[in-house]
C-alpha cells in the first residue's frame, strides 16, 4: 500500500505467527509472504491484531498484554508478543516508515486503552453484542493524553530483558502499564522522549510533510516507474529520497550512492559496493563474470528497487556497463534487467571525476537513459534558504549567470564580520590538502592540553572501508577553543543539525572527558558518542562509535554537499570543476551569514551539456507536469 500520511493501522509485510509453549519454543509456525495486518477494535472497544492472507478467514488476535521487539525496525522486522495466549507475530520486509507509524500506533493506543476499565467474561456475555471489527482510528491527542495519565499513575520497575532473541535485544513492553526504556538507537518508532532529566512522556509523532512536488515524485517510484528526480540545491532532495527508502521493501531495495559518505546519509553502500566490479574498468565481459560470484549475484537478483543518490558524479559508461551487467546476470531482455531505478542528483553540481585529459561524460549521456528513465522530475521549491533575493542569485550562479547585481553582492561579501560567541566562519575549500593543514594548523595554535578520542569500530581490519563512508574520523583531537561542526542530526527542533557550528567551551572531569560545545543556535551541550551503520560489500553491516564532531575551520566542498552552514568563509580562486563554485556558495543559509574572499566571474561555470539536457527537460515540462499530477494521490501495494 501506498505509505505516505497515512493513519498508521495497516500493513503490507510477510508474517509468521508462532504458538510457543512455556519455554518459549515455536511449536506451530504459520508463515504468510504476503499477508495484510490491520489494528482495530472489537465490538467490545478491545485493540485487535487481525492478520489475512487473503484467502482463508483471517485470524485475529486481542491485544491485552503486549512485548515489542524493536531492535531492527529499520530493517523493516519487529516481533509482537502476545503475553496470555503466549503468541508471537513476526513481522518482516516490511517499509520501515510503515512500520514506524504503526508501532507508534499501537503503542499509543494500547497505553490509552489500558486508562479504562476492561469488562469481565461474564459483561461480555451479558451484552450479548454482535461479533464485529472496526479499523483504529487515527492516533489523536486524547490518545496521548490517557496514554500519559497512565504512566504518571504507575511507576513500575522495569521488567527483566529475557525472552525472544538474543540478550541484547531491546525491547518495549506495554504491559499493565509498564514501558521499557529503549536506546534511541535502538528503536526508531518509539514516541518516548530520551531526557533521563524528565519523566518519558508520549506525543504525537511529528513527521515532516511532503511538498506536492516531492509527492507526486514518491507516488511516481511507488507505482513503479522508473525515476530521476533532480532540483537546485535546498529543495529537499535527501530528504525525500530517505521517505523513499522507507517506503519501499527492504528486502529487495538498495540504496546505494556515488560517493561514500552520501550512500551513509540515506544509509546504504556505494554503488561500487552493490555493483561488485571493483572500479569498472575492466571489459564488459570480465565485469559481469565480477558480478556472477555467489554474494554478488544474490545482490543482483534478489534487487526490484535500486536507489542511486548523488548521480551527477556517476561516468556514463560506467552506467552503460552497469546496465548490461544487469540484463545477463538477471537474464532478463528488459532495460536494466527489470530494475526499478529511482536516480536522484543535480547535474549543474559536481561532475564525474575525469580520468586522464579525458573529459567524463555525464549519467544523462549513457546510451541506454532514455529506455531506462521513464520520468523526469524537478523539485523547485527551495527549503534551505528563505530569502528571496539570495535564492535568486544562486540560482543565476547554478546556471552560470554572473549578472552585475549577482557580482556586486558577492564582492561585497567578502566585508561581511560573521563571527559570533566565539564561532568562527568554516572556510570552504576546493582541495582536501587545504582543509587537513588549515585544521592541523589552527588546533596546533590554541594553548590548552589536546584531547583525543578514538572511535570503537565494529570490525578494526575493516578501517579503510568504514573510513570512506563515515562523516567521522577514526581519531578526533580536540582543545578547548577548537572550532567544529556537528555530524549528525541530533535534535532539529533546538537547532543540533547536520553542519550545525560550535565551538568547544571545555571538557567534562573524569577519565571520558566529553566536549561541552557552545553551538550558534544557542544551545550548550555536552556531546556523547553516537553511532553510525555502513553497509559493506555481501550485505556486511559495519560500524563506528564517535563523538558526532568534525574539526571546522575548514572543510572540502565535496565533503560540505548536504550540508547547510550557518557561517561560512568560501575562497573560490582555486576552483577546477564546473558546478563547484554554486556548490559551496548554496551551502550557506543566507547571504548575512556568508564571506566570499577574492570573488571572480570566471570562476562561476555551468557545463552547456548539462545546461542543454536541462533546457530540453524544461521543454517537456507541460508533459511532466501533467505526469505528476497523474501520479498524486496514487494508491497502489508497494511492488516487492
């Protein structure tokens, strides 16, 4: 079914019920791929889980007293354990967003149930009420109002861990009132607030809405269509390609991207990775024999939906080969084998890294796009920056359009005094070597003793690999005056985003020693380690531990592209690569909060290929626009 905002009480996964006996053994198994699950109420007003495969009468069963197993929701699996009648319902493959929205679902609602008086067998009786079921309504704050009155009511020890899988298991409970603290990393759905400071409280889940655009888009990839949706810097394209990774069935969706830290971002493996034909130089013949060794082959097989984010840096013969290798190892005649491809990107940003003198040419230029690509989308509607007049001039700097106005703003820039509470400007620069020695440099001049923290990686042979996707470093150096950069999405609502700038106030006492950092939203904090996933090659799941910090004097243009800064300090006199000047002026928020030092015209270029493949999408935009509308309010199963 189609994901979207939606009411959270059904689902479209594969399921098996177990009957356990006292041990907590399977005894009975039933397995159903494909099965529709729905919550709602008996005539009695009690929470029922009512599971149909669409053939037999379907089986219901009353949520009295629950479990919830949450440790891989964002695999798209849980398990609910249903206490008295001692069953389990595992549920897997499942869109994690689904997913997500359903647990908060029944969470809630069982919390709120559990606020009345349950009737006894004999009420029950007497009432003598037809049999009938009604789908949950909508989660509403009356909901969470009892579901909070409840927990203020009982403060019950924690339950002991045992039970369904491993000890490391995580669970939610929701049982006779009792709620079991979850890790935030751990549980995904959980409406519980992690502040040990105050009582958890439940609210209403607050997922950011989809623009039309981005929804008809979603609609577009959930009816099947093969899509590249593109867009100015700022338009959400992230955003909406992580709603689109969470719409879709893990089992048989990839994410991948061109570059490792982006396939990190929307949680996924390099394109590389998934491809398995190292860096595709090789003859198209020895590449697909590459693609044919057992892991990888699974990959290709068992793939119906393959993400690919960051496109414009991604060579068209490498595509070529990439949909050739697809057709032979799935042996299917279709375009790309039968994949659905959904491609996200901005050509007029970075290019593909040219090898030799060679120029590379672009994704849109490989031979088989226009039979793989059946829609063409633009995403317009700028949500990084809210000026008008500076999202002008970046749109004229993203074409390669310097107008006298555009040249004035920026020259004058560079007087700009946009330090603040002891925050200095990032300098964004076009090569690796100047952000290492600018940072290295401007640590080694502050007094104080250095600090240094050292992550915790799952597999420490693997270094190199967790290096290439992870937004951290293995080893971060820090002194009390040193200038950094949040690296993850901490708490948007007070302002601790990805590329949020701070600088560190002091360290605490004790042998961990963690930063407090002063952050230009306004919020003090001290930073605790967080932990980021990798997918490596053969479905390998890596991580890393560490403080979410990079040091922030300086940092490469490439590594800012998804970023959105508060101060930024740019020198553009050593630009090489079209689209690279529009990537690092569209990082700043606005124009205040942006220095441009030695500004030139000649340094603003937009490649004609790109300008010319984007003029002719313009061109068949009426169609395209018509095509959208055909695509919103689509109300198709996910394709598995």
């Amino acid at each position: 079914m189609l994901h979207g905002d939606d009411d959270g009480a059904s689902l479209q996964c594969c399921v098996a019920v177990e009957r356990l006996n006292a041990s907590g053994q399977a005894i009975k198994r039933q397995l159903i791929r494909k099965a529709s699950v729905l919550l709602g109420r008996n005539e009695f007003q009690e929470l029922i889980l009512r599971i149909h495969d669409g053939k037999a009468q379907p089986q219901s069963h009353a949520l009295k007293e629950i479990k919830l197993f949450t440790k891989f929701v964002k695999d798209g699996k849980c398990t609910v354990k249903l206490l008295p009648e001692n069953t389990q319902v595992l549920v897997s493959d499942c869109p994690p967003d689904r997913l997500n929205a359903f647990l908060k679902t029944l969470t809630i609602k069982h919390q709120a149930w559990q606020t009345g008086k349950p009737l006894s067998d004999r009420e029950k009786l007497k009432a003598s009420l037809p049999r009938s079921f009604e789908t949950i309504s909508p989660l509403q704050q009356k909901d969470v109002q009892k579901a909070n009155e409840l927990r203020n009511k009982v403060n019950a020890p924690l339950p002991s861990r045992g039970g369904l899988a491993d000890r490391n298991n995580k669970m939610g409970a929701t049982r006779a009132g009792q709620q079991v603290k979850r890790s935030r990393a751990d549980c995904d759905f959980s409406p519980v607030k992690s502040n040990p400071n105050k009582k958890p409280t439940l609210s209403l889940p607050a997922a950011r809405k989809l623009n039309k655009e981005q929804a008809a888009v979603l609609s577009a990839v959930l009816s099947g269509k093969n899509v590249f949706f593109t867009g100015s810097a700022g338009t959400g394209k992230s955003f909406l390609l992580k709603r689109i990774v969470g719409s879709l069935p893990p089992k048989s969706t990839f994410a991948t991207a061109s570059t490792g830290v982006a396939a990190c971002h929307i949680g996924g493996t390099t394109l590389h990775n998934f491809a398995g034909i190292g860096s595709g130089s090789a003859p198209l013949e020895q590449c697909i024999e590459l693609a044919q060794r057992p892991g990888v082959r699974q990959h290709w097989i068992s793939c119906r939906h393959l993400i690919i984010d960051e496109v414009s840096m991604v060579e068209a013969q490498f595509f070529d080969k990439l949909e050739s290798i697809a057709r032979s190892v799935r042996r299917s005649t279709e375009p790309f084998g039968g994949i659905q491809l959904i491609m996200c990107g901005d050509f007029l940003q970075l290019p593909p890294v040219s090898k030799g003198k060679e120029k590379a040419s672009f994704c849109f230029q490989a031979r088989c796009w226009r039979k793989v690509i059946h829609v063409n989308m633009e995403l317009v509607e700028v949500k990084r920056q809210t000026d008008q007049a500076f999202i002008a001039l970046l749109q004229a700097v993203r074409v390669g359009r310097v107008t006298e106005e555009v040249n004035a703003k920026l020259l004058a820039s560079a007087y700009h005094k946009i330090e603040r509470d002891g925050i200095l400007a990032t300098r964004l620069c076009t090569h690796k070597d100047d952000v290492e020695l600018t940072n290295e440099n401007k640590l080694q001049q502050l007094s104080g003793s250095l600090r240094v923290f050292e992550a915790a990686d799952s597999d420490p042979a693997l270094v190199k690999t967790i290096d290439a996707q992870s937004p951290v470093s293995r080893l971060l150096q820090l002194k009390v005056g040193a200038q950094v950069m949040l690296t993850k999405n901490l708490d948007v609502q007070r302002g601790l985003v990805n590329g949020a700038r701070g600088v560190v106030v002091d360290f605490e006492p004790g042998s961990k020693g963690l930063p407090r950092v002063r952050f230009l939203c306004g919020v003090t904090e001290v930073l605790k380690r967080e932990r980021w996933m990798f997918k490596a090659s053969g479905g390998l799941y890596l991580s890393r531990q560490q403080l979410p910090l990079k040091l922030a004097w300086a940092i490469s243009i490439h590594k800012s592209q998804g970023m959105t800064l508060d101060c930024v300090e740019i020198s553009l006199a050593r630009v090489f690569e079209s689209g690279q000047a529009y990537v690092a002026l569209s990082r700043a928020r606005s124009l205040e909060g942006l220095r441009v030092m030695d500004f030139s015209p000649g340094v603003v270029r937009a490649d004609p290929d790109v300008l010319l493949f984007y003029k002719k999408l313009r061109k068949e935009r009426l169609l395209m626009q018509a095509s959208m509308e055909d695509f919103v309010g689509v109300n198709k199963e996910n394709y598995r």
